[in-house]
C-alpha cells in the first residue's frame, strides 16, 4: 500500500479519477465526453513520462540489483506484473529521455533530448519515443555525422504532434535515407562461406528435422554424390516419393558410418545408440523405449533395431533415475577372466584347463 506523500498523492489522483468518471456520466454531452478523453490521453502521457523518469532513478540507484534481480525489465515484470516485452519498452524509454549521470556524478542530458522535451510536455507519448529511438539506432543513422544525427532527432521529435507512432516510423525512415545518401560503404571482398547443419528435435513429438547450407561446392557434391546413389528406388515398386529416399538414404550411411566408419570415441568408446526403457514398459515386454536425443521407438522398431545394432538397455524408475545399465555384449573382462583362472585353475564345473576351448 502506498505510504506517506505517495498515499496523499494517490487519495488525490484516485479521487479526480472518480471526478473524471462522474464527468462522464449518462448525462455528459458529447461535447464533455470529448473532453474527457482528451483529458485522459493527456494523463495518460504524463503517467508514462513519470513511469519512465522513476525507472531510471531507480537503475542509477542499484535498487533492482539489489533487490536480486539481473535487469530493471526482470524486475519491473516481476513487481508489476508487465510482459516482459512491455517491460523493456519502459525500460529503453528511461534510458532514451531521462538525464545520465557519468561516472563522476556530473548530469548529462538525455541521450534523445528534443524527444524527451516533446515527451515532458505531452506531444510525444511512449510509442513516439521508442520510434524516434529505434530510427535512430539504425545503422544508417549511425553512419550521420553528430551534427546531423542530432538534427534529425529535433525534427522527429517536432512532428510527434502531427504524425502518428506509425507515420511518424514511415516518415522517419525516409527522412534517415536522404540523409544517408551515400550509404554503406562498398565491400568488394566476397562473402565468407557459410557450411552449416542444424539439428532440430521436434518438441512434444518424436522424431526432428535438418536445416544446412553448404556453400562449399566440394562438400555439398560429396554429400548430394552419396544420397543421389543410395536414394535410388530399390525395386521397379518402390512406392517412396525422392524426399523420402533421400531422407532414408542419409540415415542409412549415418548408420553404416557407426558400424563399420572410423568414428572418434564418445566417452572412451565408439558411439552407439542408448535405448531407454521404463521399468513399467519393461515388465510389460517393452511396448515403449526412448532414444537418446528424446525420440519414442513402438514395438515394431525396437525390434528391428535390436537386429543388427548394438542395443545398451538402460532401465529407469518413475523418478527418472536409471535402475539397470545392460551391455552391447555379454563378454568377461578380461582382467576378471583372469583371475577366476588364477583361482580356479580351470572349469569349476567340469575341470578343463583354462586355455581350453569348448566346441560343439
């Protein structure tokens, strides 16, 4: 609740708010409801002005920060409940229109000063200022001498009062083209090659996709050389249209690659997949298991898969937390074989010598 002068202010405002409501009663004039909204847009402003202003008094105070939060548009989405969007837009106004203070103390004038005159005295409201500031942050204003930088800016900020946020963005960047004549300057240079590949796992469902883009010719031949030869249609039936071939084609290398390729070792070993399986599912025959990077596998391909891969079951409780890590193959260490040797001296149930090889 509001305490001591700001309790008064609030009694004050919150009692010509209501005189403001009686004014536009049932028996207002349309002359007088006019004016009412008239008067409400101008508060309006004014709020938005003092909003802005308080803000950045309390960044040059330290009093989000000190509070625990890491910027003034986390706390002010917090402790007002705004969106965080609408949190920066305040937060962007402050630092556009209110005064600086430089490191020793000395006030400086508001970064957008004409605008933050037109803000004062109402001509401007917020949507003004962050257009005449997003006009202004544009590289072709930073390419503007200060001189005419600061112009530019006195003019935007003078025709708040006639044009709209909207116009006034439409105005505004034809006024910043002119004045960048003669634009960016020319880069002869050729752009860099871009060779990238995007893995993106589809949320809520299983499965993902693959967004890339090769510029280098000798890589994109290589790999468009092996999916067009292994793409192609298998039988004089084959149903599948050229994006799934291709699609099945890429998986398929992807596969022989991690059985037979030379790939470099994952935590001490060549990569395989993990197939996750829940306790509930497990003692149910396996209807369901999870993959590694999240997808879901049905009855039919974990089947399939436990073929011809290297299959390491890994159970899980209901609390996510793994009760059973099985083996790719059920073979003794070697250091364990070993020992059992040492201290058995052979077959502990039939007596054959270690070396011995058993044959059927």
């Amino acid at each position: 609740m509001p305490v001591g002068s700001v309790a008064t202010a609030h009694r004050l405002l919150t009692e010509a708010v209501d005189a403001l409501a009686r004014a536009a009663g049932t028996g207002a004039t349309d002359a007088e409801l006019l004016s009412v909204l008239t008067v409400c847009e101008g508060l309006s402003r004014r709020l938005d002005r003092l909003t802005a202003s308080t803000v950045s008094v309390l960044q040059r105070r330290g009093a989000f920060a000190e509070r625990g939060y890491k910027s003034a548009a986390a706390a002010l989405s917090d402790l007002l409940g705004w969106e965080t969007f609408e949190a920066r837009r305040r937060v962007h106004a402050a630092d556009s229109v209110c005064p600086r203070i430089g490191l020793d103390g000395t006030e400086h004038p508001p970064r957008l000063a004409a605008t933050a005159a037109a803000f004062a005295s109402g001509h401007a409201r917020l949507r003004h200022v962050e257009v005449i500031a997003k006009l202004l942050d544009s590289p072709a204003a930073h390419r503007l001498s200060p001189e005419v930088w600061a112009g530019a800016e006195a003019v935007l900020a003078e025709k708040t009062a006639q044009y709209t946020p909207t116009q006034l963005q439409s105005w505004g960047t034809d006024l910043i083209d002119k004045l960048d004549a003669d634009g960016p300057e020319p880069d002869d240079r050729p752009p860099a090659p871009v060779n990238e590949l995007h893995l993106l796992p589809h949320r809520g469902r299983p499965g993902g996709s693959l967004k890339g883009r090769f510029d280098d010719d000798a890589l994109h031949d290589a790999i468009a050389t092996l999916i067009d030869t292994m793409a192609a249609p298998r039988t004089g039936d084959d149903q599948r249209g050229a994006a799934q071939r291709q699609a099945e084609a890429l998986a398929e290398v992807c596969g022989y690659v991690l059985d037979h390729g030379e790939v470099p070792e994952s935590g001490g070993r060549r990569p395989h997949l993990n197939v996750i399986i829940g306790l509930e599912d497990l003692e149910g025959r396996a209807r369901a298991a999870m993959l590694d990077f999240g997808g879901r596998l049905s009855p039919e391909s974990l089947r399939l898969l436990a073929c011809d891969a290297a299959v390491v079951p890994i159970v899980m409780n209901g609390a996510g937390q793994p009760l059973d890590v099985g083996r790719a193959k059920r073979t003794v260490p070697d250091g364990l074989r070993r020992a059992v040797a040492a201290r058995d001296r052979g077959c502990a149930r039939c007596g054959r010598p270690p070396g011995a090889r058993y044959t059927t």
